[in-house]
C-alpha cells in the first residue's frame, strides 16, 4: 500500500486482493507516471489475473457525458455504490511492459449499461463473465453477462 486507498499492483502482489476481496472497494490501480498523484487513480470493481499469467483484467468506471458535458454525480455514496450513471470499461494491464489498454466501453445490445457490477471471472476462451442489474420489462435483475474475448492490445 502507498497510500490508505492505493494498493500499488504488481504480478506477485495481486495475490493480496485475490485473498481480501473485500478490500476491493478500498482499492484504486494508477498507471500514471506518478502513483501517488490521486488524478491518476481509478476505481476498480474487481481484477483477475489471466491463464497467460502476465495480463490483468480489470472493470472500472468511465464518465458519461451528454451534449459534450459530464453528467455529476451523487457528492456521497455507500460502500461500493456507485456515483451517479457512469460507463463500465474492461482495461487490460500487461504486467512484463506497465502497458494498459482500455477496451472500451460496456454496453448491452439494447444500448443499456453494465450497473452494479461487483464481480469478474474468466473463461478458457479470453472472455470476461460480470454479474450485472438489467433491466427485464419492468423488472431488473442481477445476471451474468459476457464481454468476448480474448482482447489484443499489449
């Protein structure tokens, strides 16, 4: 840890999050120049290493912007709520070069965004699995959504 909130990452230390996943919400990854500048740092919903053993996946929230400006969100929130409407973004980390790719945003096929994402896992294919609220009708319900893989961009 470099700071309360800022656990600096590195391939063998991952370990420790894996093991305390619920210091997650505690948790924020930089890949500025400076990691201890807080302008550089990201909230994380959750990370796993991938079977190559040298990339991590990670999920992150990313403003959203109407008519070219951010929409605000709440000043406060609980643990693990999220601030307001934001897009979720799958980031991969390549830990040999210290390079991360941001994939992009998430959104389901009716245009509808990933909420209250609180998990990752991996399949043997590169694909990322989350578990997500959707809205159904009139109802939302947590499921299982899938992100295909495998992602380029070491």
């Amino acid at each position: 840890m470099i700071h309360p909130r800022v656990f600096l990452t590195a391939g063998h230390t991952t370990s420790y999050v894996l093991e305390h996943p619920e210091m997650i919400p505690y948790c924020h990854v930089s890949f500025g120049k400076d990691a201890l500048d807080p302008t550089t740092w990201r909230e994380i919903e959750a990370f796993i290493p991938h079977l190559d053993g040298r990339t991590l996946h990670y999920l992150t929230g990313g403003p959203v912007y109407v008519d070219g400006k951010r929409v605000k969100g709440k000043d406060s929130t609980a643990m693990g709520e999220s601030k307001g409407v934001e897009n979720l973004h799958l980031v991969t980390y390549d830990i040999p070069t210290g390079r991360y790719h941001d994939h992009g945003a998430i959104f389901f096929p009716d245009g509808d965004r990933p909420a209250y994402v609180n998990s990752i896992a991996m399949g043997k294919d590169g694909s990322v699995y989350s578990l997500s609220r959707i809205r159904r009708g009139e109802k939302t319900v947590t499921d299982l959504f899938q992100v295909r893989g495998p992602f380029e961009g070491r």
